[in-house]
C-alpha cells in the first residue's frame, strides 16, 4: 500500500496522481490522504486573476486533448494524454464533500490511461456515472447557493455605507465556484457570505476570503423582510397546493435561512378556508389535488 | 461600463429564488402598476366591474421595491403589468419609465419583463423592448370568439399586429448586432439588443370551450409566424368575486400538465400539433402523457430499436426524454445498449420496455398488441403524478 499525501485541493491531487501513475501505481495500492479539506487562505485576492482555480486554465489547449503537466523533477517522463472533459470533471468533483472522490478519480484515471480511452462517453459504467453524479449534485449546490443566499443588510441608512451580509451552509466545497457570480451580480454592493467552510468578502473591488464562521456572526434579520413575507404569501395561490414539489425544489434544510420559510404551515393550514371563499363549489377536487403531509 | 458600479447580472438561466407551497417558483418581483382597470375581461380579478379594492404604485415606488429586493438576493428582477388606466398610451408609457429608470439612472443590469399593451403605439412598444429583457403579450384566449365572449375590448388582429412588430424588431436587432460585432471590436456591455430574452404570452385555459386541438393550433402558430420564446398555458383559477358566466370549478391543472407536454412534444421531440389530438378527440387524454397516447395510437411504428434508430425515431419512444436520447446515441457508438443501461439512465423503463429492443430484450410481440396494454403501462387511477407537473414543464423530459 501506498500512502499519497497531498494538501487536500484539485492541484495537490493532480500532481500526486500524476506521480502514481509515473510509478505505474494501481488504485487498489494508494490510500488517498488528504492533509485537510480545502480551507481558504486569508489572504486578500483580487477576483479576475485568483479566483480561476489554477489548473484548467493553464492546461487549456485548443485541442480536446490534454497533457497533464509534468512536473520539474519528471521533465523526462513523457506527457500523460487524458480527456479534458476528465479534467473538467475532476476539478468539480474534487469539491464533493467525501473523502472517497479521490479514490474514485485516480480509479477512473487509471483506466482512461490503461486501455479504456473513450471510458467517460460510456455514461452507463458505475464509476463514471458516479462521477456524473456527484457532478450534478455540485452544480445543484451551487445553484441553490446562488438562489438561497439572503443579505441582510446592516449599518447606515445610506446605501454607499451600507453593508449586506448573509450566512449559507453549502453542502460541498463550493464557494470558490460561486464567488464569481455573487462578485459579479452585486458589483455596486459591500458584502460579505459566511460559511462553515469560510467566507467570502467583497468591498466594490476586490474579493476577499477569510475564515470559517459561525451563523451567529451573521445579523439576525432585515427591515425589509416584513415587506417580502408580505410578497410571498400574496403570490402563493391555495387553489393548488403542491408540496412535494415545493420541498423537491426547495428541501427543508434550507428553511433556517429563508425568512419566508416561516409561513409556510400558516399558509398551507389556511389555504381550505381560502378557497371556499373563492366560491369553489366542487371542493372534492380541489382535495383530490393535496398531496399527503 | 464597470461591472463594479451596477447591480445585477443575467446568465441566461433565471434563478428560482423561492418557492410557494403550490410548487411555483419565485423568480422576478411580479407585480402591477396599478389594478385599476377600464377592459371588462370576464375572467381577470380585476376587470372594471369587480368590486375588488384598487391600489395603485407610483414609478419611485416599484423602483424602490425592485432595487430592495434584489439587492438582498430575493429575485432576479422584475415583471411589469399593469391595469389599463386612462389609456393604453399612457398606462404604457408609465411602464416603460420604471424600466428606463432602473437601467438609466441605476444602472440595473437584472432582468426586466413588461407586459406590453397590444394598443399602445409603436414608439411605445419600441421603447420598452431598449430596456426590457423579454416583452410579452398576452393572447388570453385562442379565438375571436372566444375574445368577444369574454374580454370584448380585446382585438386579435391588433394582439398579433403588435407580436408582430416586436418580432420584427427582435429579429433587425440581431441582425444589427451580428454586424456591429463583424465591424469592429463592439462595446460588448451595451449591445442595441431589443428584448433580448425574446417574447412570450399567456392562455387562460379552462374558462371558454375551446378544444386542445384549438390552443395547440394557436400555440404552434405564435410559435412560427411570431417566433415566440414561450407559450404558458394557464389553468383558469376561481377567484374572488368573479363573474357569473364562468364555471365556479377548480382549475383544471391536469389540463394545463398535459397542454405543456404536448407544447414540449412540438418544441422539442419533431411532433407536429396536429398529430397529438384527432378529429374525433380534440382534446388530450387526462389519463395518460400525450406522448404514450401518441404511442398507443400508432403501435405499428414500435418496436424501435435503441443500438440503430435514428434519433427522431428514439424522441418518440414513451419514457425517453431529450436528454437520455442524447445519452443513449453516445453510448450505443462504444457499447451496445442493454435492459441494465436504462436502469442506470433512470428512465421510465416499465413505460419504455413494450417499445424498445435491446441488445438483451425484445419484446414480446403480442404485448405490443394487447389491448391491456394501455392499462399496464399507464398510472392505476386518476391520482395523477402531479409532482411530475413542474419538473417536466422545466425539463422537458417526457
């Protein structure tokens, strides 16, 4: 058995799968150990140049083809030829929260570089659809990170002094892959998201991260979230109640964080009385409809 | 411009920043100008003899609401409509400066939809698609008739006169765009891109007697000759105080289910409208998708073979959506498909088996015959899956 020690980020993996495979290593051999999962450095960073995490970037090529980069010491040993969509992979899944992704890479990086070249067009195979999904369960998590992230906003009333801040617990390791967006989408604002797994700081100009926090660091709430419980519960139409889809969507987990989680079972305990007063004559539809809860 | 002094970003796909208990997505502060309003449109709450109570926001007031909510990450922006006050003109004209307003002086780069007024002038509608993302405007019923039963101030001819002018103005301004880009290195921050989300509109179904066959003809129409983005069907809903000649039912959202399958059948899998309905029947089936119906009708077409049909053979295939379709001509070129493949692809097998052959199945030939076979395949009672409702009308996938 072999030990491949490494700092626990996309980079450190790939120069220590890259010397196992030049040491014709076979997965079953390596016990994967990780130092640490990622955690983000202090140091202040500017968006455009660092957020990029380095590796796709500089071993881009125009073809479909990659070298994977050897590295001084091995300028000898020649260039391993892999896939890009197997980088492209890779570099996502090394955010997936389980420490057996590493295993799972190098296993499928094997057999890609012993034999089975085409191995990632076959979707059916039960490594490589692993990897798929763990795939989508990283970009579901980004997309909800992007879509239940609430600021609230503290300080002065005037907006150039104003500072928002939200708290969101991510379930992989993906606040690199979001701060482009939220860098991007609230340029003109100061404001900061905090994680367990860090946080991110962004002053009108440059993105910083900073260190792991608790939710209790976050502000408590946010005048305007009377007016947007208000909203929500105006739009929400009782004449069709659709949990199952409301919770599939937007899973319980996420509650905690969204002020208008709250009126959830207000609104739905009250959604009957509401459509017998819209002069529904044919109740029994509408119960035929109602999803168990 | 630099990115660091505005608010607000489009990716092309719009963020559900929540979600209401009836399974809808929360995306854009949708909201009215005003529900005052001079139509008299049988179905709408707020039609000029409801006894509704009005309300009205001013331009600063909807602008506020919108910058608000954004900033604290509640939307990904707004869409306008308003009650018709005074006139067309000038109702328009109001919508139009919340829109210049956010763009202009807050340099507001979200998304903004207007509900544009079919009878507002040209200039007007011109306007509004500089500063808004997507226009639409709403068809409400698919006939003349119809119209003139239920919303008499309504005009067909000037609805689809105007879609059309906006479909000219898409297209020129993409023309325009492809141009400017070939000059010279362009200003990429501010393209003269008129609406570029495109346009969309609205069917109430359920409140007039209009067949399925009549929508879809409708829909598939505005799809070709106005180049619609989307057509949204939607169920007729009681509500308050509403007029006497419309049924006093719940809405039919099985209807509504099966209208945006079929919509995702012509879009998307080579159906033609007119193939999902007949003569006979002119409305979809509630019971089962309109693609297994399709199926069943046309039995003589399956088995279709997975390692060798053409990909328009596979779309039609019951249980197969676009995307496993994608997969499967992929993998079929390294690996011959068998019964486990579709196991791991997750797709319907049970309603896929009678109509596919694998490298490990064929079915049996009498299956695709049996009469029962509808039974079998097809849910056991009127308990519909309406789960699957939103998450095909988003994916697509039948």
């Amino acid at each position: 058995m072999v030990n491949a020690e490494f700092d626990g980020t996309y980079a450190g993996w790939r120069a220590a799968a890259r010397a196992m495979l030049y040491a014709n290593v076979p997965p079953d051999q390596i016990a994967w150990g990780a130092q640490s999962d990622p955690q983000p450095s202090l140091l202040a960073i500017s968006t455009q140049a660092s957020l990029k995490l380095p590796s796709l970037a500089d071993a881009q090529s125009a073809e479909s083809e990659d070298s994977i980069r050897v590295s001084e010491d091995r300028r000898a040993d020649p260039p391993l030829s892999v896939p890009k969509e197997f980088l492209r992979l890779a570099e996502c899944i090394s955010c997936f929260r389980d420490s057996a992704r590493w295993t799972l890479l190098y296993s499928v990086l094997w057999r890609i570089t012993h034999g089975e070249r085409s191995l990632l067009g076959i979707v059916v195979d039960r490594e490589v659809h692993r990897m798929y999904a763990m795939e989508s369960a990283i970009r579901r998590d980004e997309h909800k990170m992007k879509a239940f992230v609430r600021f609230r906003r503290v300080g002065s009333d005037d907006e150039a002094d104003a500072r928002y801040v939200a708290w969101f617990t991510p379930a992989h390791f993906i606040l690199d892959r979001v701060a482009p967006f939220f860098a991007r989408r609230f340029a003109s604002m100061c404001w900061s998201i905090l994680t367990p797994d860090g946080s991110l700081h962004w002053n009108r100009e440059e993105l910083a991260k900073g260190p792991a926090l608790k939710r209790s660091d976050a502000p408590a709430g946010d005048e305007l979230e009377t007016l947007w419980r208000t909203y929500y519960a105006s739009v929400f139409n009782p004449a069709r109640l659709k949990l199952r889809a409301m919770r599939s969507e937007m899973p319980k987990k996420y509650w905690a964080g969204l002020p208008e989680a709250g009126l959830i079972p207000s609104l739905v305990a009250d959604a009957p009385r509401r459509v017998r007063e819209m002069g529904v004559k044919d109740e029994t539809q509408i119960n035929v409809l109602r999803p168990a809860q | 411009m630099g990115g660091k002094k505005g608010l607000g970003s489009t990716d092309g796909i719009g963020i559900c920043h929540s979600y209401t208990p009836d399974g809808r997505c929360v995306s854009l502060l949708k909201v009215l100008l005003t529900n005052y309003c001079v139509y008299d449109c049988s179905y709408c709450v707020n039609r000029r003899s409801s006894t509704v109570r009005r309300a009205r926001f001013s331009v600063d007031e909807v602008i506020r609401i919108t910058l608000d909510f954004y900033r604290r990450n509640y939307i990904e922006g707004l869409f306008l409509s308003s009650g018709i006050i005074q006139s067309s003109d000038y109702t328009m004209e109001h919508l139009v400066r919340v829109a210049k307003t956010l763009r202009v002086e807050h340099g507001f780069q979200g998304y903004i939809h207007l509900k544009t007024i079919p009878e507002a002038s040209q200039e007007l509608i011109d306007e509004a698609g500089r500063w808004a993302d997507r226009l639409s405007i709403n068809v409400e019923l698919p006939t003349q008739k119809a119209l003139d039963d239920l919303a008499p101030e309504k005009q067909l001819v000037t609805i689809r006169r105007s879609m059309n002018r906006i479909a000219e103005r898409i297209s020129e301004s993409r023309e325009e765009g492809a141009a400017s880009k070939k000059r010279d290195a362009p200003d990429r921050s501010k393209p003269p891109v008129f609406a570029r989300a495109g346009q969309s509109t609205q069917m109430i179904i359920g409140a007039d007697a209009s067949t399925d066959a009549t929508i879809l003809n409708t829909a598939t129409s505005l799809y070709k000759q106005q180049r619609l983005r989307r057509v949204y069907y939607s169920a007729f809903s009681p509500i308050p105080s509403s007029s006497e000649i419309l049924p006093p039912i719940a809405p039919p959202l099985l209807r509504e289910h099966r209208l945006y399958q079929a919509d995702w059948l012509v879009r998307f899998y080579g159906f033609e409208a007119h193939e999902l309905t007949t003569p006979n029947s002119p409305n979809l089936d509630l019971a089962i998708d309109p693609k297994l119906s399709w199926a069943l009708a046309h039995r003589e077409s399956f088995p279709v073979d997975l390692n060798r049909a053409p990909k328009s053979d596979l779309l039609r295939i019951p249980g197969l959506g676009v995307r496993n379709v994608r997969r499967i001509l992929s993998i079929r070129r390294l690996h011959r498909i068998r019964l486990d493949d579709l196991v791991t692809l997750k797709l319907n097998v049970k309603r896929a088996l009678p109509f596919v052959i694998t490298a490990d199945h064929n079915p049996h030939v009498f299956a695709l015959d049996a009469l029962a076979l509808r039974d079998r395949i097809s849910p056991r009672d009127a308990q519909i899956d309406l789960f699957g409702v939103r998450r095909s009308a988003v994916s697509g996938e039948l």
